[in-house]
C-alpha cells in the first residue's frame, strides 16, 4: 500500500497485518499528479515510483534500493514524470509509464541490479 501522506509504503498479508513497511521521505507533493505509484512483483519486491524526485525505487522486506534513474531531462535516460508502474510476471521486467516523456521505459528484470 502506497501511503503518501504518511510518507511510508506498507506490505499488507491477507489478513490485513503489516508485513513490512518502508519509509518515503520524499513524498511531499500536495499535486494529484505526482502521488506514487506501486506495483509487485512475483518475487514479493514492492516498485514504488517517487514522480516528484524524478525516480522509481524497489523494495525487498530486507533491502531497498533503486534501478537507474536521475534528475529530470527531456532524454531517453531519464524519467520526466514516472506515474505508472507494472511488472510483467512472465520476465519480471519493470515497465515505467514516463507522462512528461510520453513514452513507456522498459527495465530488466530487478535481479540485475543486485
């Protein structure tokens, strides 16, 4: 569950319990636009974008970091507004919807960044 207001991404079990929590300090966009996004792999990792800082993280319930991402340009490097996320189950490749860019970037599976 992506809470931006509480600045936290929250992994929930069937029953509603709290399986893990991350914080997301960045998140201070009153904007309806840049609100996160998040999606899950199969693998329980959580794909939280940040459409403010320009940048999408991934969090395991032991480890978080991010795939490649920078400051905001117009090019084919960097995200101008990431505000979709998804991952395909059959490959784990991350798809990033980047609005300000008006294109779809597609990212290797998680595990090659680790």
């Amino acid at each position: 569950m992506a809470d931006a207001w509480n600045q936290r991404i929250q992994m929930l079990g069937p029953d509603l319990a709290a399986l893990a929590e991350w914080p997301t300090y960045s998140w201070e966009s009153t904007d309806r636009y840049h609100k996160p996004y998040l999606a899950v792999d199969g693998q329980g990792r959580a794909y939280a974008s940040d459409p403010s800082m320009y940048r999408v993280f991934v969090y395991a319930p032991t480890v978080s970091f991010r795939p490649p991402s920078a400051t905001s340009a117009r090019n084919f490097n960097r995200f101008g507004l990431p505000n979709g996320l998804a991952v395909d189950p059959t490959t784990g490749q991350l798809l990033v919807a980047d609005a300000d860019n008006q294109r779809v970037m597609l990212f290797p599976s998680v595990s090659a960044y680790q």
